[in-house]
C-alpha cells in the first residue's frame, strides 16, 4: 500500500477518551485570541486530523460568528457535540477554557499580591507584539480559506472599513452582512456557497471522519421537542446556580451581581471580547467599583497572554473584584478572588454551551439550503474583515509608547516584524512563538 494510498484513507473512529486529551492540550496552546484559536483547530482538526472537513468546519464557524459569545469556544463545543454528542460538547467547551480559567486565577493572585515586578511587566512587553502577528497571520489563514471570490473580499473589506473607519457597531455589520447574503443567495447563489463557488478550489485534505456527505447524526438530527427541551435545561441551570448563591449570600451579595452582570454581558458579545469591554468596563469599574481603570487595562494584557478565549478577562474582572470587596473576609483574599472568578466565567460561557446544544441540530439541517447558508458565508466574509481590524486595534496599542510624548515603539514593531517572519515563512508554532517574544521582550526591558 502506498504512502499518497494511506494518506486518502478515511480516519478511524476518535473514542470521547481520545478526543478529551486532545480538547485539554488546545486549551493549554490556544493563544491569539478568536482568529488565532480558529486557525488552530482548523490546522489540527481539518486539515492534519480530518476528524471534520472544512465545508462542514466553515458552516459550523459561521453559524457561531452569528451568535453572542465567544466564537472559537461555540466552534470547540459545537465540534464535540457533532462527534460525541452532548457530552461531547460540554467537554470540549469546558477544556477549552478550564485552563485559561485556572492559569489567569494564578496570573490574577500573582498581580494583586505582588503588585508591579520588571519581570512581568518584561515578558508582557514581548508578548504583546507577537499577538499583533499571530493575528495577522490567522486573518491571513481564515481569509485564504473563505474569501474565494471578489464579491466576498469586497465583503471584508467594507466590513473593515465600517468598523475600524466609520465605528458602525458589530451587529449592525452582521445584520448587513446576513442581509447581502440573503439577496445574493437568490440573485447570484453560486458566489455564495461555502467555499466561495466557482472560484472556490476545493482542498485536497483527503476523506474526513465527518465528511461534506458523511449523513448527519442522529443526536444531531432538529426537533423542535429537542430544542426545547435544551432551552428549558440550560435556563433551569442558570436560575439554579444563581438562586444558590442569592441563598447563601444575599441577592445584593457581589457574587449574585456578578452573576446578573456577567449574564447579561455574555448575551452582548457579538464581535468578540472587545466588543463587549465598553460593557464590562462599565460595570465593573465606574458602576460597581470591583476595579481600577488601571487594573481594567492590566487584566487586558494578562487576557492577551494566556491561552483561551479572551473573554476570560471577565474571570480577572471577578478575581479582583471578589478580592477587592473581600467577600469572605480580610484573611480569605485568594478564596473570595478564586470564587468570584469562577462564578463570572460560569454565567459567561453557559449561554454559549446553550446556544450550540439546542441550536446545532438547526444549523446542520440547513448545511445544503444555499438560500440559509449563503447569509452565514456573508457574514464569515465580513468577520474577515473585523479580525484585520483587530489587528489593526492592537497595533495603535502596542506600536506607540506610553510615556509622552507619544512615540512609536520601533522595538516593538521589530519583534512584530520577526514574529510574522517565523510564522508566515517558517510556519511556526504558537507557542514557541509567544516563548520566544516573551523571552525577547524580557532581555529588552533589562538592557534599557
């Protein structure tokens, strides 16, 4: 049997034991925000994997573009629940952020216990350049996949200039986008295909274990029963929880608010994590005085640093808010911190679970309706253009130093340039990538 016979060969079957070691390990290396994530699992699970093709991977992603929440997290949830059921989901989900959650808790105690040290502020000033690349370089990879004709790139492009130029907000840009896609699904369908039609060449990956005509699933079959019943499960879920804690510690309590807040928050996310800062920042800071403006940009660049999804800033929100407030008294600083941030990442990301369980079955019984799926291929276009934009935001912040007066950081841009280098020309790794910068970034702050 040959090497080319071998590498067409179909998958074996991924037992939920296998795909847990594989959901916990991303969690650890998912750094570069949403796009970065994307990419990731992209490469992994679509292209070196093939546990799901890249038509069914971009049906699933832009169904999770259109919904609140943090994307590549409803992506990890959504991919589970199709291979190995709820379960499966909610595994996945909960690997992708757990350490995420875990690492910006010890991040989050380090920080308020001990306060400004060079060492940290060092490894910081390294990494923040190498995420300006790692997500030029996942919009690069996104967009190669998705924009495959001239009327999806004029897509992304006006969807940048309309918010990084004209500050239109990022539902309105999704509403517009589901609306093109909806008319030229009827004018012009083939343009609108997953894939991008006619000028679309299909990717030579070989046979994936859910393949373009692998048969849906039975667990992922819709009924409305089904729908509903989900629904009511995850409301109940979150009623419960929040009814535990107003219990326990009073409806006025921080824990309970935090619990209203975050749920609210997470139902306002369209766009990703910094859509819904202006939000957070709110109410966190001038609201309810959990924070410092200073300490709200700090945890920004603690969120930028770790794996997961940058919406785990809410869990630093938490920590130092429950710190602040010092909910279980003076001599349990750590434990009303750990608590807090564990109940502001829970009513975050339970809405998001919700979302995929009861409206997966939806989606994959419209994966061949071109008149459905063709606002969702808009739509991923235009997210195209939103993630340029992103980087485009990091680069105002990370490219200019702070002290004024307001000069641009030439270091900085030279750690960006050679981070590109490594991973547009060398293909290298995440990981290694933010080690290496972060390494850099530490060696500069002691040489000046």
């Amino acid at each position: 049997m040959t090497t080319e016979t071998v590498a067409l060969e179909r998958p074996p079957q991924i037992s939920l034991s296998e795909a847990f070691w594989y959901w916990l390990k991303l969690g650890f290396i998912s750094f570069g925000g949403p796009a970065g994530q994307i990419a990731l699992m992209h490469a992994d699970l679509v292209e070196r994997r093939r546990w799901i093709s890249e038509q069914r991977f971009l049906h699933a992603l832009n169904y999770c573009m259109l919904l609140p929440g943090p994307e590549a997290t409803q992506l990890a949830v959504y991919i589970g629940w199709l291979m190995h059921r709820t379960w499966g989901g909610i595994v996945a989900g909960t690997l992708f952020v757990l350490p995420s959650l875990a690492i910006l808790i010890g991040l989050s105690w380090i920080y308020l216990a001990y306060g400004d040290v060079p060492v940290i502020a060092g490894i910081l000033y390294g990494i923040k350049p190498a995420v300006v690349a790692i997500v030029l370089a996942a919009a690069w990879r996104i967009g190669s996949r998705s924009l495959k004709n001239g009327w999806l790139i004029a897509i992304a492009a006006l969807a940048f200039l309309a918010i990084a130029a004209l500050r239109v907000p990022f539902p309105l840009i999704v509403l517009s986008a589901a609306a093109i896609g909806l008319i030229g699904g009827r004018v012009a369908p083939d343009v609108f295909r997953i894939g991008g039609g006619h000028a679309a060449a299909k990717a030579s990956f070989g046979p994936a274990l859910i393949d373009d005509n692998t048969p849906t699933p039975v667990h992922a079959r819709f009924s409305w029963p089904r729908l509903f019943a989900v629904l009511a499960s995850g409301i109940v879920i979150g009623a419960a929880a929040w009814l535990a804690i107003a219990a326990l510690y009073g409806a006025g309590n921080p824990l309970a608010v935090m619990g209203w807040f975050f749920t609210k928050a997470a139902m306002l996310t369209f766009g990703g994590a910094y859509a819904v800062l202006p939000y957070v920042y709110q109410g966190g800071v001038e609201t309810y005085q959990w924070l410092t403006p200073a300490q709200m940009i700090d945890g920004l660049a603690l969120g930028e640093t770790t794996p997961g999804p940058l919406i785990m800033i809410v869990a630093f929100v938490g920590f130092v808010g429950g710190w602040t407030k010092a909910l279980f008294g003076a001599d349990s600083l750590l434990l009303a911190g750990t608590a807090a941030a564990c109940v502001a990442a829970f009513f975050t990301f339970l809405p998001s679970f919700i979302f995929i369980l009861a409206g997966g079955p939806l989606v994959e019984s419209t994966r061949n309706n071109i008149r459905l799926t063709a606002p969702l291929t808009a739509i991923s276009a235009a997210v195209v253009g939103v993630v340029v934009s992103l980087a485009v935001f990091f680069s105002e912040h990370v490219f200019r130093l702070a002290q004024p007066p307001a000069q641009w950081d030439f270091i900085a841009m030279a750690i960006t340039l050679a981070a590109c280098i490594a991973l547009f020309r060398y293909k290298a790794g995440p990981v290694k990538l933010i080690f290496a910068c972060a390494l850099a970034g530490l060696v500069v702050s002691y040489l000046r």
